[in-house]
C-alpha cells in the first residue's frame, strides 16, 4: 500500500479549534485507474467536542478534489455511531481499535465506514487518530445544506482511506501538519521541488520578493543540473563540474536535483514560523517539541521519491555540494540573507510617525502603561460600549489614554507605518503589532535580464524611472484626490444586498446599490485592455476555437470582493511570485491535456520533454519575478509613496479643519462624500459628561471588519456615532426596521461610515501590506509573468483560449456567496484582474497599478530577451 500526505485539515469542535491533519492511501491500482485524481483537502468538522467522545456525534466532511483538471468542492453531513456504545472507553482500555459506522444524510450511495483508534487517553487531551475507509462508491451531488450546489465529486475506487489524526485541545488558527505533494507529480521532478517550495512558501512569512528570489534559485539550480548532465549552459554553477558514474544518466540527476532541491529549500526556510523554536506556541503536538513543520515536510518529500537522508553516496553529496555553492555564491548579493533579509535603514522614512489603526484618524499607538495590557487588544471604540471611558482612568488599572493625534505631522504624499492590535501577515503568521518595512533596499540586488541601460544614474537603486507618475499631492491635488475617491467608490460595491427599497440616508431616493446587480465577467465582457489601462470591453470570439465566449453572470459585490480576496494572496498563501507559478502549472497541466505539446516559445520546431519544457519556463518565470521584485521594491524605496488608508483618513482631518475643503470633496463626488454634524457627549478635563457639535466627513464605503459584533466604521474613537442613527435625522419609527436590516445580514455590508475610521477591505488583522504604495507589486509582478507566459508559449491565449480558476470562500468577512469561476481569456486579462482587484481590496489607488502594469511589461520581456538567448 502506497501512502501520501495530502494537505492541511482543520478539524472545528466547538468551542476550541482542533489541529488534525490527515493522510490519503492509494493502491496502484487506484493511481492507474484515476491519474488525474488529486485530492488537495479534507475537512472533518464535528459540531461539539463533547458529543465527539459520546456514543454518537454528529459529523462534517469536506473534500476538495482536482479531477480532469477542475477544481470540485463539495461536503456532506452526517452522524456517526460506534458499533458498541461502550466501545470507545473499552477499546481504550484494552488497547484495541473502536468502530463504527458513519451515515450521511443526503441521497445516493454516500455512505462510508471508519474505524476509531484511540492512541491514548481523550480524558488526557492527548492525540488519537479517525481513520475513515470508503465502504461504497463515494459521490457527492447537489448535496445537503452548506454544499456547493453543483458540485460533484466521485471517489469511486474501494481503497481510498484518509486517516486523520486529531489532537484533542491544541488550537492553532487553522496551521496544522503539512501539505503534502501530489504523487502524480513524482513523474514530473521539477514539478515535484516547484510545489514543494510553493507549500514551503504558504509556511513562511509573506515576504514577496524573498519569495521571489527564493523560487528564482531553485530554478536556476535545478535547471544548471539538469544542463550539467546534457551539455548545456549553466546558470550558475560551474560546467565544469565532475558527474558521477552512472549506468542511468537520468536516475542520477534525479537524485542529484532532490538532493540540491533539499538542501536549498531547508536552509532558505530554516527560519519559516513552526520551524525548530521560531514560533514554540504553534506546535501541534502535546510533548513540548517543536514541530519543524518545514523541515518534517521536507524531509518526507524526499523520502517518498525513494531517498534516504543518511544517504552518503555520491549523488547525494553532489547535491547537497551543488546547492551550498549557490547558498553561498548569493549571500553578499544585497539581499541580506544573513540577517534575514532585515531593513536597517527603515528609520529614513518620510513618515517617521507610527500610526495605530485602532484609533480613529491617524494617531499614536495608546500609551497603556504598566500593567495595561488587558486593553491591548480592545479598540478604541469598544470602550464606551463596554462602560470604560478612556479618559476615565479611574476605570483601569493603568494609565490608558488615547494616542495624540499626528495627522497634521504626516505628509499625505509618503507611506506610515501602522501598529495593528494582534497583526497577522498575509501567509498568517503573528507579527510586531508595529509595522516593519520590507526589504526596502531590494533594488540593490542583481538582475536576470539585462536592466542596466535602465538604472537611474540619479535615484539608487530604481530601474525605468516613474517620476512622470508619481502622485503629489503637493503638485496636483486633485489627481491624488480622485484616484483614492475611485478606492472609496470600489469599496462602496462590495455589498451584494439589494437595497432598493431602503433609504438609509433619508434623501428621498432609494438606496440603489449596484454591487447587487449581475454582471458578466465572461471573456466576451472583461478584458481585452490596452497596456496600461482599463478601457476593454472584453472580446466577441474566442480565436483558438472561433465560438464566442458564452455570457457568465454574477452578482457584481462576489466578483469585485472575490477577486480582491483571491489576489490578496491571503493567509497560508504562496503570495504574488508563488501565485503566478501556480498559474503556470495550470497551464502546462492543460497544455498536456489537451496534448498540445511542449513547444519553447510556441515554435513548432522546438518540441521538448515536459521536464525540459518545465525546468526552462521556471527558470525563465521566476527570473522575470525576482526581477519585477528588484523593480517594484526599488522604486517604493526610493518614493515611499502612500496608501489610501493614509490618505483617505489625512482627508477627513483636512476636511474637519477647513469647511471649505470639506465642500470641495462633497462636489467632487456627492454620492460618495458628505460633511455631516452630529452631537456627542464626551468626558471634559473635569470628569464630567458634556455635549459637543462636531463636523465630520463620511463616506460611503464598505463598512468595516466585524469585530465582536460591532462594525469599526460604525464607531467614532470616543463614542458611538453610526451615520445613519445620527446623520440623517431620520424618524424614530424606522430606526428599528434599519437596525434589524443590518442585523441579519452576514457581511459588513456597506454604509455611511466617518471616513476617520476607514479600512480597506482586509483582514482586520493586516489592514495593509508593511512597504510603500507606489508602484504596485503585484501589478508589476503579474504583467512580468504575464508576459512570459505569452513568449514561453507562443500565445497571449490560456490554452484553448479560456483560462478558469474557482473563485474562493471569502474570509474578511463571513459571507455565503455562489459558487462561480474566474474567466479569462488571456495571461494579460488575468494579470489586469490582479492589478485593479488591489483597489478594490483597498490597498492601492490608480496611480500605484497602472504605471505598474506598464513597468512590468517592459521586466518580462527583458527577461524574455534573457531566456531566448541563454536557451539558444
């Protein structure tokens, strides 16, 4: 019985998180009936821990399965039920297995069996195991309530096991075990290290141009091994290197690129959280070890192509030799690596301040004092909600207090640094509540195209100058002004509820909301843009197959919030470079689907083998990526442009301060902007209860991260001060049917909030990205991908002439969405879709995305240029 560990669970008990993971058994059998079968994810959630140790319990499992190239998802609900009510406790006691039969409650032949073996004491909160075997065909079809209505999976094959292990009382925010590498993709090696980097990645901290440089390395070293064994050019290492004997060429520099792929990728993620003692508190297990996450899966990944770490033979310590020569030839490369990658020259930031986004405006951190840090995670807001004033210090054990304000110290035109109460980076792991810039001197490091003819002789460090864009608000105010208006507009369209027949603002009109209306995001509709630009109108006929692109409607707040959250490149993900190698493997699966062949740079003449096809366009993708990351984060370093949240929150202090400002903003857009006053008591110097007219600017936006309840925009830093309660002056009478609206819905939803109090749309906990605006990253990095994947193939065209991907579960909010898909036609639309899905993510304006695009454009086909002369 061959086994493979597939990818992470998390098993949701009530009230605590239950870290488990799981393992996945195939026959041979299996594998050569369903090649294209992979299972990516299996979710067992149980509804209460207490009745998972009772004679019967109630049960969840979700598969995530990738058959024929589509991605299904689909969950049924059940009860299981042990064969003897006393088993459990007496298998316990007697050291044997306990079953069981578990019963789904939806049509067709989904039934399934499990055994339960408990390792030991559940009493004791320590580790067992479920193991569940497929009993019967196993097939899930337009299934129960909380399924992907659709979706249909079928496990049909009598040996599929999936073994998951559980540990009973350890909560880990959903990073449990490792991911594992799908076994098909033993047959493809540099496939094979490309995902075993890419989960590498989603275990570490979201670094992208360390990610970057990082996917570029292995590329090249797996590429320079495989060009040592078949007279190629090396990349790095020296050609002249000494090969082992070997009766079988190919199975030597197999186990050369494992051993190399190894050793490079456990040194580069020596220091990813979960590794060693980097974080002790996430470790899974209940002995007090780490759990080298990391290092565990690395190990195993080599172990399951046949290997063994204690390997002394002459493959392996080549290996091993030829990646420690590129560990050490990069490590004076700028980079930093030996002080992992840190910035010592963040303090020559314009923006010197640090500004807490838990407070309204922009404000210094609370100053908590000994002893305060019961309040370090409670927002501003919630004090008065809770009965605590912040100026009442008589109600805490220590001197909190609102942090001044320093929004007439910050320049409008430069990026801050945040503090963020419990900040979590994109990958999901715990940061400094204070912002740390990255790698802002990245644009020292060298280049894989030839870039030099492009350098700045006057600014260190930047390549194709974008002075001509750079926003100053100090210049042209009112093109800084409009481009962060549009973000607000954008985020204005992320609620899909229908709110015509509600008129919160009491003007008279309905509330219209066109994020609830249906949009087609088909091909035939997006897409098609010129460089630069947002100005398609989609295409009427797909060119690889002459029929038009079919209509494809959704409702225009999913795709908009779909499409910021499956950009953002979120929590456990293999951020922008690692996402577009993802993209990239989904190409050469479809190329090889639909036995297009592997053709370099589409020329017909120049068929290759997949490995070759795949170790080039690797080399080739990932060189253009560390390159767009050397671009982008030069040129952030140099002009630390700002970030809306900046700007939108320095815009309501400018408008609070001066009518007359506030009056230009409203007749810029008045759909979006309104002056409004309201009364609000607040706590004089004396302690006491007094009222205040103050005049503020609201906005129309999305309304926030819900927090405990609450909606942070709803909230004023010193009292309760939602728009539409005191704004508006609406009747008593409708306050009620308002409230109760807003209630039920199950997103944030959009709303008159105060500008002060603005978040982009994100996790609470990460807000916005720790470096400068301008230009975009992932705009940069995109194009630059896009473009190779456009030269690499020969075509502008996904394969077939339509590119799907499945749009995600939304996480910044809780939200039931239907299940639809991305469309596109070609790379360019695909890398459009990234750049402009930052502005409705909130995180960039449109002065960071386009010069980007164009920016990344002229990166991937330097690097293009590179690849065709290095491969000649």
């Amino acid at each position: 019985m061959k086994s493979i560990l597939l990818f992470i669970g998390l098993i949701g008990f009530s009230p605590s998180l239950f870290g488990m993971c799981y393992e996945r058994f195939y026959t041979q059998e299996h594998l050569a009936k369903h090649p294209d079968q992979e299972v990516r994810s299996v979710i067992v959630q149980n509804e209460d821990w207490a009745s998972f140790i009772s004679d019967e319990f109630p049960i969840t499992v979700q598969i995530h399965l990738v058959q024929n190239g589509k991605d299904k998802l689909a969950e049924v609900t059940g009860r299981c039920q042990y064969d003897n009510p006393e088993d459990p406790w007496a298998a316990q006691r007697e050291g044997r297995p306990a079953t069981g039969t578990c019963n789904f409650n939806s049509q067709g032949p989904r039934s399934a069996t499990f055994r339960a073996k408990m390792e030991s004491s559940l009493f004791g909160y320590e580790p067992g195991e479920i193991l569940f075997k497929v009993a019967s065909d196993f097939v899930y079809d337009d299934v129960t309530a909380g399924s992907r209505p659709g979706s249909k999976i079928e496990i049909t094959d009598y040996d599929n096991t999936f073994l998951v292990h559980f540990n009973a009382m350890e909560s880990n925010l959903g990073r449990t075990c490792e991911q594992t590498l799908l076994m098909a993709h033993k047959k493809n090696l540099p496939r094979y290290w490309n995902e075993a980097i890419l989960h590498s990645i989603r275990n570490d901290l979201a670094r992208p141009t360390v990610t970057a440089r990082n996917l570029f390395h292995l590329s090249a070293l797996l590429w320079d091994i495989y060009a040592l064994y078949n007279s190629e050019k090396t990349y790095y290492l020296n050609p002249n290197t000494n090969l082992p004997t070997s009766n079988d060429e190919t199975a030597s520099m197999n186990k050369v690129m494992s051993f190399a792929a190894h050793r490079l990728l456990k040194t580069r993620y020596e220091l990813a959280p979960g590794n060693g003692d980097n974080y002790p508190n996430w470790e899974l297990g209940t002995d007090g070890e780490p759990d080298n996450r990391v290092n565990l899966f690395l190990d195993r990944a080599l172990k399951r192509l046949g290997y063994f770490l204690e390997d002394q033979g002459a493959e392996a310590l080549l290996g091993q030799q030829l990646a420690e020569e590129l560990i050490q030839s990069q490590l004076d490369d700028g980079s930093r690596e030996a002080n992992n990658y840190s910035d010592p020259d963040f303090q020559n930031m314009v923006n010197n301040q640090i500004a807490d986004i838990s407070q309204s405006g922009l404000k210094k951190p609370h100053d908590y004092g000994e002893g305060g840090d019961i309040f370090s995670f409670m927002p501003e807001y919630l004090f008065d909600h809770f009965g605590f004033s912040i100026e009442d210090q008589s109600l805490v054990d220590s001197d909190v207090k609102s942090g001044p304000s320093i929004a007439g110290e910050v320049d409008i035109d430069h990026w801050i640094r945040l503090h963020i109460p419990g900040s979590i980076d994109q990958s999901g792991n715990a940061q400094a509540s204070e912002q740390q810039p990255l790698t802002l001197f990245w644009g020292e490091l060298p280049t894989f195209g030839n870039l030099s003819e492009y350098r700045s002789s006057d600014k260190p460090g930047v390549y194709f100058d974008p002075s001509e864009h750079y926003p100053s608000f100090r210049d042209s105010p009112e093109e800084v002004i409009l481009a962060n208006l549009q973000v607000v507009g954008f985020s204005a369209l992320l609620n899909p509820q229908d709110m015509s027949n509600f008129d919160f603002d009491r003007d008279g009109k309905p509330d219209h909301n066109q994020g609830a209306e249906m949009i087609d995001i088909s091909p035939g509709h997006l897409g098609n843009n010129s460089l630069g630009a947002n100005d398609g109108a989609g295409r009427s006929i797909n060119p690889i197959t002459g029929q038009s692109y079919e209509p494809y409607k959704v409702k225009a707040a999913n795709y908009y919030r779909s499409i910021a959250e499956f950009w953002a490149d979120g929590p456990s993900s293999e951020t922008p470079p690692g996402h577009w190698n993802t993209l990239a493997n989904y190409v050469m699966d479809q190329l090889q689907k639909k036995q297009k062949g592997f053709y370099w740079l589409g020329d017909q003449q120049k068929k290759l083998t997949r490995k070759e096809y795949e170790l080039r366009l690797y080399l080739t993708l990932n060189g253009a990526l560390h390159d767009a990351a050397v671009v982008a984060w030069g040129i952030k370093g140099h002009f630390q442009g700002n970030r809306p949240i900046t700007v939108i929150r320095k815009l309501a202090t400018m408008a609070e301060k001066d009518p007359q400002f506030g009056a230009y903003l409203e007749s810029l857009a008045p759909d979006l902007v309104k002056m409004v006053t309201y009364k609000k008591e607040v706590l004089n110097s004396k302690g006491q209860m007094e009222t205040k007219e103050v005049t503020r600017l609201a906005i129309k936006a999305w309304r926030g991260p819900r927090e405990h309840g609450f909606y942070l925009g709803d909230f004023d830093g010193g009292g309760y001060v939602e728009m539409r309660d005191f704004s508006f002056k609406k009747r008593d009478s409708l306050a009620l049917e308002e409230n109760d609206f807003f209630s039920r819905m199950n997103h944030a939803g959009v709303g008159w909030i105060l500008a002060e109090n603005w978040l982009p749309y994100q996790r609470q906990t990460f807000v916005t990205p720790p470096f400068p605006g301008f230009v975009s990253g992932h705009s940069t990095f995109s194009r630059a991908a896009a473009e190779i994947l456009t030269g690499v193939t020969g075509s502008e065209y996904f394969p077939g002439g339509l590119g799907t991907y499945p749009a995600p579960p939304l996480h910044f909010e809780y939200d039931e969405t239907k299940d639809f898909e991305f469309q596109w036609a070609t790379y360019f639309d695909a890398s459009d879709t990234s750049g402009i899905s930052r502005l409705y993510g909130g995180i960039h304006a449109s002065y960071d995305d386009l010069p980007a695009r164009k920016i990344g454009s002229k990166v991937g086909k330097k690097a293009l240029e590179k690849a065709k002369a290095f491969f000649q």
